[in-house]
C-alpha cells in the first residue's frame, strides 16, 4: 500500500516556483509554504535531488570504504514523528547532516550507488531505502515507506522534476497550491511540474475536483484538488 500522496507548492500566477525571481518583489508573505505545510500535516515529505543538494553540509564523502554493504534497507531511525526523504537516485547528495528542521533524512536510492557512498550516509545518520536496480520505481519507494516506517500521508514538494515524475506515474492524489500575486514571465523558468524529456508521456490524470479554495493574506488564494488517475 502506498501512501497518501499530497503535492504541496507555492507559485506565481504564471505557475513558476523560484520565488527571487518573482515580481513584484515581496510578494510571497514570510513563512507562507511552511504554515500550508504544518496545516496538511503529514506523516513525511519528499524532494528531488537538486533541492535536496541545498540542504547538503558537506563537500563529497570519501571515494572508497573498506567493506561492502548489502542492498538492503538502512535505517538509523524509525520513531520519528515525521521524516524527510530525498530522490537520489545515484547516490550524489554528501549530507554532513543526519535531519532537516529535525526531520530525519531517508535518501532514495538505486542499486548503483557505490559502497563508499552507502559508508558515508551510516555515518552520518542518514537512512536509506533501495528502490529499482537503475532507475528509481516511484510506486515501489512509496510502497516501502508505508511498510517500513507507517508513512500513511506523504507531501511532495519539489522541484518540478519531481513533482513532474510523481503526476506521469500517476502517484498523487491532491494537489495542495498556493498562488502568489506575482510574475515570473521567463521562458524555461522551474515550474510547479517539469520534464527535462519533451518526449515525456502524459500524466494519467481521470480527473481533477475542486476541494478547496482560500483567499489568504496579501492576495494569495490556496486551491487544492483531489485527482483521479488512470
């Protein structure tokens, strides 16, 4: 069983989700994501890699280890009351660091990764799950979660390329978005739900209902819709 997959973003109107560039200047109110964030209240969130790379501390983990390691599940915890969890499909992310706002990290990996970098996230307290030898089986990441730590409610926040994974594999079931009364207006901007492949397929959505809808402080309205995938 999978959990209860919420994908919570802030955007402009133009639906581009790298606030500093937003105009006018401002016009996010302070703390906006993380109040949304506290209110769906999950069991855990997960990111990408590039926006998990932004909370890395260190540089890069030593190139070798001295033993090999079992491609099986690591956990440093299990009794935490919510967990981060982070794509990294490759193993590139050097943590320095075992939580996030006191959130224990739980990296999502393939089988691929090397043994000095499996070395490095023990020692740094950092828990691991394996999900596909290659490439990383979204459904079976999810599924494992539930089963291995009781994840029953799970937000996706990002980047886009995330999110945009999770819509195609028809993983999410609400969307939870903010908009800001901004503008980005560039071309290729980051974006609520983005593939760096132009080939990608569609996502399988059946539909899309209106839950929810919100006027906040400063202009901001907060939608969220539940959706039905194929």
């Amino acid at each position: 069983m999978k959990p209860h997959v919420i994908c919570h973003m802030v955007a402009s109107i133009d639906g581009r989700i790298l606030a500093s560039r937003w105009r006018p200047k401002g016009s996010q109110s302070a703390g906006l994501f993380e109040r949304l964030h506290d209110q769906i209240a999950g069991d855990a969130w997960l990111v990408g890699r590039v926006t998990g790379q932004e909370f890395a501390k260190a540089a890069r983990y030593p190139a070798r280890a001295d033993r090999t390691y079992p491609r099986d599940s690591w956990f440093a915890r299990r009794d935490a009351a919510a967990y981060g969890v982070v794509l990294d499909a490759q193993g590139k992310i050097a943590w320095g660091r075992a939580d996030i706002g006191g959130d224990p990290i739980i990296a999502v990996l393939t089988e691929r990764v090397s043994d000095a970098h499996l070395a490095g996230l023990r020692g740094d307290g950092v828990s691991y799950i394996f999900a596909g030898e290659r490439d990383l089986d979204l459904r079976l990441a999810l599924e494992m979660l539930n089963r291995e730590l009781g994840i029953k409610r799970l937000l996706v926040e990002g980047g886009g390329g995330a999110n945009g994974a999770f819509l195609r594999a028809g993983l999410i079931d609400e969307i939870s978005l903010a908009i800001c009364p901004a503008v980005d207006g560039a071309k290729g901007a980051p974006s609520v739900f983005d593939s760096g492949d132009e080939n990608a397929g569609a996502a399988p959505l059946r539909s899309m209902t209106l839950a929810q809808s919100q006027v906040l402080e400063g202009g901001a309205v907060w939608l969220r819709y539940t959706l039905e995938n194929d």
